[in-house]
C-alpha cells in the first residue's frame, strides 16, 4: 500500500515539474497542425512571389509598350512624309510629260515649216525681197528648233532625274514598310499580352461602366462628364511635369486654345488634324478614368494625373484601355477615327480649363 502511494507521489511529482501530461496521440495532432501551418506559409510565400513577378511582368510590357509605340508613330509619320514626296515627284513628271509633249509639237511644226521653204527656193530677182524675208524666217524658224531641242533635252535630264529619285524613294518606302509590319506586329502582341495581364481588372469593370454610363448620359459636355470621372487630389503644387511632353497623337495644330470655333465658340483645348489610323498615346503617366464614346466627339478616353489634372481625348475610333487601367507617359491607348482624324485635345484642373501649351510641345 505504502509502495503505490509512493509510485502515485512520484508520478504527480514529474506532472507537477514538466507541466504536462504523456499524450501519446495528442503529439501526432500537434505535428500535424504544425505540418499544416508550415504548407500554407509555404504556398502564400509563393503566391506572393508570383503576384510580385506578375507585377514586374505588367511593369515590363508598360515600357516595351511605350517604345514600340514610339518606332510605329515614328515610322507612321516617315511613311506618310515618303509617300507625300513620291506624289510630288509623280506630279513633276506628269508636268514634264505634258511640257514635252508640247515641245515634240512645236518641235515638229518648225520642222515641216523648214523642209516646206528648203524644198522650194526661189532665186528670181523679182522675188528677191521675197527670198531674203525666207531667209531670215528659216534663220529664225532654226533659231527656234534649237532652243525647243535644248529645252525638250533638259526637260528629259530633268524626267531621268525624277525617276532616280522615285526610284530611291520607292526603295525607302518599301524597306519601310517591312519594318513598320514587324513593329506593328509587336505592338499587336504586346498589346494582347496587356490584356490578358488586365484580366483581373476587367473583371472588376462591370459595377464601374454602369455607373460611367449614367454619367455619361447626363453629361451635356466634356467638362462635365470630366468633373464627372473625378480626378487626383490638387495640392498646392500645381506642375504636371517638370518638362513639357508630347501631345498624345502626332498631327498638324489647327485650332489653338482661345481661338475661335468653326461654330464660333472660345475653344477650351487644342484640335490636332492628325493620319487616319494615328496611334494615340497616353500624354503623362496616369489613369485611365472614362474609356467609350460620348455625345458626338466618338469615342473618348479621360485620364487622371497627378496634382488634379485631368486630360480629355476624343475623335478616336479605338480604345486599347480600360476603366481603372494605369498607363505610362507614351503607352498606346488606342487610334485615331479614320473618317474623323482631328483630336480635340482638352486638359483641366478641378473646374477650370488649362491651355495645353503651357504642358505640351506644340505638334
């Protein structure tokens, strides 16, 4: 009796020291649990990883972006100056065609008037004042051949010229045209690679749309539907950029802010008549606030900058970003409406508008 109590003494003993009690079962759970806890770690250390290499993957397409944009507006712009100079060498040969053909008829009537007097002189002395005035008109009639053959053969140098150069301009165009298909090429893929990295976020876009359609709806013009979108918050810095940039599309300045309208209105931005099809590019870093079409300027895109800004671009015929997208300064944002190319370009700040030439390089 005396030795169990002892053995129940001890027992409680090595209870009361260690503070636990022999589990057997109870050990295997807790590793377990352990086991389990370590796997989530492990799996959400990976997701992590993959978010953050998605994230320098979105990153890396946004700048490859931003320079193939660049060499197919660049490249555009090259074509359209090539093509323009093909037309204008066109243009002096067909006038060179029609000068010639004008000198082979006064070069053939000189001649048949030459052969006429030649082929029937006349050395009677009673016609002698007739015979001397044949003479002087043959002297002059061959005075005048010469200077229509000198001319017919500078005006034939001059046709050789213009093919040589057409020649070599065509040869320009061609080489072109194969480089400006493969940059294109990229920038198609480039752009499908942006779309799907945006999936998640189209996703997200159903609510917002709704809600920019009404706006879109009551909206009566762009400074409303652009007060409408909201933009980033103005603090007492008002720049938007320590340099001014380029304007979004490349083109030609036909209307400059303050000046009057065709309907002979103020206009509040710049209009910019620019090549069908013009790649349009995001004018600053920036996001993507309003992307669809409104009350007859086709379709539109709004972005929100930094320090309040916002800018409005219409006229576009296509729209290669979406709501809640951020873009870089320089990235493709769509193309220009090939029966409509002239941009009205307008920038705001809060509910004012703000005249582009104090942001942009003139185009």
């Amino acid at each position: 009796m005396n030795a169990m109590l002892k053995t129940k003494v001890i027992f409680f003993g090595i209870f009361l020291c260690t503070g636990t009690l022999p589990t057997f079962g109870a050990n295997t759970e807790l590793s377990k649990i352990q086991n389990q806890i370590k796997q989530t770690e492990i799996q959400n250390k990976k997701i992590e990883q993959q978010l953050q290499a998605s994230t320098k993957d979105v990153e890396k397409t946004k700048k490859q972006l931003v320079k193939t944009a660049d060499k197919v507006s660049s490249l555009q712009e090259q074509r359209g100056a090539l093509l323009k100079r093909i037309a204008e060498l066109d243009k002096q040969r067909d006038k060179i065609n029609a000068d010639l053909n004008q000198s082979y008829s006064g070069i053939s009537d000189t001649t048949a008037g030459m052969l006429f007097i030649a082929s029937n002189p006349n050395f009677d002395s009673q016609t002698m004042h007739d015979y001397v005035l044949t003479s002087v008109l043959l002297s002059s009639a061959a005075d005048r051949f010469d200077a229509q053959i000198m001319d017919a053969t500078q005006k034939l140098n001059e046709l050789d010229k213009i093919h040589e150069n057409r020649t070599v301009e065509k040869e320009k165009l061609d080489r072109s045209a194969k480089k400006y298909t493969n940059e294109k090429n990229e920038l198609d893929r480039l752009l499908k690679t942006r779309s799907a990295q945006n999936e998640k976020l189209k996703n997200q876009q159903i609510e917002i749309q709704d809600k920019l359609k009404k706006l879109s709806a009551r909206a009566k013009n762009i400074s409303e539907l652009s007060a409408g979108v909201g933009s980033s918050e103005m603090g007492s810095d008002a720049k938007f950029s320590k340099r001014k940039l380029n304007v979004p599309v490349r083109g030609r300045l036909v209307v400059r802010y303050g000046e009057k309208t065709a309907l002979g209105l103020k206009s509040d931005g710049w209009r910019i008549h620019t090549r069908d099809d013009a790649l349009v590019m995001a004018p600053a870093d920036g996001v993507i606030k309003f992307a669809d079409s409104f009350r007859g300027f086709g379709k539109v895109v709004i972005m929100s900058h930094k320090n309040g800004y916002n800018t409005v671009m219409t006229n576009m015929g296509s729209i290669d970003a979406m709501v809640g997208q951020e873009v870089l300064a320089g990235e493709p944002i769509g193309r220009m409406n090939e029966n409509r190319p002239e941009m009205y370009l307008e920038v705001r700040r809060g509910n004012k508008s703000v005249d582009p030439a104090r942001l942009f390089n003139e185009p």
